[in-house]
C-alpha cells in the first residue's frame, strides 16, 4: 500500500472522501485482499468526481450514476466488477454514516461459455507439437521451456500465472512438489507431480538451470527474467496450429487454461475410486446419508477429513451417482486451486454426468477439504511418452 501522502497527490484533493477511501482500502489490505485493482477504480472515481464538480463531501447520486455508464468497447463483465467495487466503498461510506448513493439494481451477467475439453489424441498430438517447436535465435531454450511448461499446467493443474511465477526454490524434485506461492487471492499450496513429469522437471534442470540461484526464475527468458505471458500465448496459438487443433479465436478457445479441466476430469475418475475403495475398508460402518451426499467418520477426531457441506434438499431428488459424481468434481476443482463455486457450475457440464450437470451449485455449497495430498494419484504428464 501507498503512503497516505503519495496516495492524496494522485488524487489530487484531499478531505473526507479520499480520507475514506484510504482507510478503505488500508482495511482490505489488512484482510488480505488484493488491493491493486480496487485501488485503481477508486482512483478513477475520485479523479471523475473532482473532474465533473461533483460534491467532494460526500458520494452523490449523479457521480455514482456517471461512473456505473457501460463503456461502449467494455465488455459487460468488466461493467459488472467495476460498478460493484464502487458499491462495496459506497456501503463502507453508508457503515461509516457519510451521505452515500448505493446502487442496489446492479445484476451480475450470466456467461454462457463453456470450456474446451481435450481429448486424450488431442493432448498427445499437443505435446508432440510442444517437443518440435522451431529453433528461434532470439530464444534458443524455448523448446525445451514449452515442452516442460504446457505438460505441468496438464499435470498438476496450474494457472499459467502460478507456472509463470515459479522460481528455482519452489520445484522440489527430491519429493515431487511444487510450491505456489501468491496465486489467486494471495492464497498458498503445495502440489505433488508425477513420477513422469518430476523426472521431465530434472532434464529441464540438468539441461538449461544447473547452475541457477534459489531466486532465479524457473521458466527463464533469455535476459534472465521470467516470461510475460503474452509470448506464451503466441507459443500456445503456434502449437494448436502445429498438432492441427482449430483456434476458434479470442474468447472461443481452445485457451491455455483449458489445461487445468483435463487434470481435473482424470483425477476425478481416480479419486473417485480411491475414495470409495478408502470408505469400505477403512470405514465400513460411515454414515453417508448424515451429509447428504458422503460423510467419513475418523476414530477420535470431532471433524472428517472429507467434509462436503451442502444444501441436502438441493441433492435429495438426485441418484447416488450423481450426487457422488458432485462431489467429487468439486474435491478435484478445490484441489487444483479453484476458489469459487461459480466456476464449479460452469465447467461441470463438459465432466460430470449429463442428469448432475442440470443442479447449478451456488453459494449454499461450501467444500472443506482437509486430506492429505499424498492420498490422491494425480494425472501422468508423459502422455506423449
């Protein structure tokens, strides 16, 4: 966070709304929520206030009204974020009792996309095309960074940020884990890797990062820093073209993220059969209808290491099947670092059966899940072995 003084010269006034507005955002900040972006708008507001002769006293009707106007090029989900992160300071303001407008009648659009899903020829070809990617002068080691980078976004389920971000520290090829660190809403976990793809992590290291410090970014560029991930979508678009996948185009995909659903998908189907096989014999007298849908009882332990929380009703009118098929998807997505439920319903469509994909899961569904990773067998990277 920016100093309070740095913070009033960009506004370029100071009194009792940007008085606020700091305070704030020195509030999120103590919670552990990003504040960047919301520091951004907040700033754009302020300035638009300042700039409209809009009351600097308090947060008037015509000023909110003015800033809640879509765009003509914004795309109704930036709207939707940017008008709801000014209602979230104009409830503060309303807590703090400061005259403030809250628009009420903002309503989140409902997207309609939905993820491509790879098959397993698809994937094959995919990495085959990663492995023959034409020699570049300007950066001779990016076969082997492509080669590595697209089958661990495959085989442990990472955001292409989270793979971006990595440094040398965080790869632990003694034990076949990966440390992320700062990942979607500055959240931390560890994930395990194959033995495929742990030794594919110890090629890349013996042939380009022997002799690398800890700091020293994993997926290096040639001027030693790490890569934006503009060139890896460039790399990403080549590859399709290469391994014969159409591109549908910007918003259509098939787009880089769409690795992370095949990982899940294939350790849904393993997970699924670990759970039951773990339930039966280590567990024959589990309740499963006390949650709902599956509840494991530990000897001398209050809590369940697998303890889905869900609306019971919600679930009552479904087979066994598919309730069971819920919840382990929603294990897996929690596991690959999934944070909202939202995206959960979206992708559930392409994996779970056809009669469990048509119960939306909303926000009375709330998943705590405190196993250990080592009970679970995640996907093998070396398909194109």
């Amino acid at each position: 966070m920016i100093g309070q003084v740095e913070f009033y010269e960009k506004v370029g006034f100071q009194n009792i709304l940007s008085e606020m507005c700091y305070e704030y955002l020195v509030e999120k900040e103590t919670i552990g929520v990003q504040i960047q972006k919301p520091m951004g708008m907040l700033l754009r507001f302020l300035r638009m206030c300042l700039a409209n002769g809009e009351p600097l006293d308090y947060a008037s009707k015509s000023a909110v009204e003015c800033w809640n106007e879509k765009d003509i090029n914004e795309t109704p989900r930036n709207h939707y974020y940017r008008a709801t992160e000014i209602r979230r300071f104009m409830q503060y303001l309303e807590k703090a009792g400061i005259d403030a407008y809250v628009d009420r009648d903002i309503r989140r659009v409902q997207s309609s996309f939905v993820p491509y899903i790879f098959s397993h020829s698809e994937i094959v070809r995919l990495f085959a095309a990663a492995d023959g990617l034409p020699y570049t002068p300007i950066s001779p080691q990016r076969v082997y960074v492509m080669s590595l980078l697209f089958r661990m976004l495959y085989g442990c389920g990472l955001r292409i940020s989270e793979a971006l971000n990595l440094v040398m520290a965080d790869v632990d090829l003694d034990q076949g884990i990966l440390y992320i660190r700062n990942s979607k809403f500055g959240k931390e976990r560890l994930v395990p890797m194959s033995e495929s793809l742990t030794f594919r992590c110890f090629q890349y290291v013996s042939n380009v990062g022997k002799h690398r410090k800890d700091e020293a970014a994993f997926f290096q560029t040639p001027c030693g820093g790490h890569y934006a991930s503009g060139t890896i979508l460039y790399a990403w678009r080549q590859t399709l073209y290469c391994a014969g996948i159409s591109y549908g185009g910007k918003g259509k995909g098939p787009r880089i993220h769409d690795l992370r659903h095949p990982y899940v998908k294939h350790t849904t189907k393993i997970f699924s059969l670990r759970l039951m096989d773990f339930q039966a014999q280590a567990y024959p007298d589990a309740r499963r209808k006390t949650r709902g849908a599956c509840q494991l009882l530990r000897v001398g332990q209050s809590r369940s290491p697998v303890r889905p929380l869900c609306n019971r009703k919600r679930f009552s009118c479904l087979p066994p099947q598919s309730k069971m098929s819920w919840i382990l998807y929603a294990i897996s997505m929690r596991l690959s670092g999934y944070t909202s439920t939202r995206s959960i319903s979206i992708s559930a469509s392409s994996v779970v059966s056809a009669s469990a994909s048509k119960i939306a899961l909303d926000a009375s569904f709330r998943l705590s899940c405190r196993a250990c990773s080592s009970c679970f067998c995640f996907a093998c990277a070396n398909t194109a072995a």
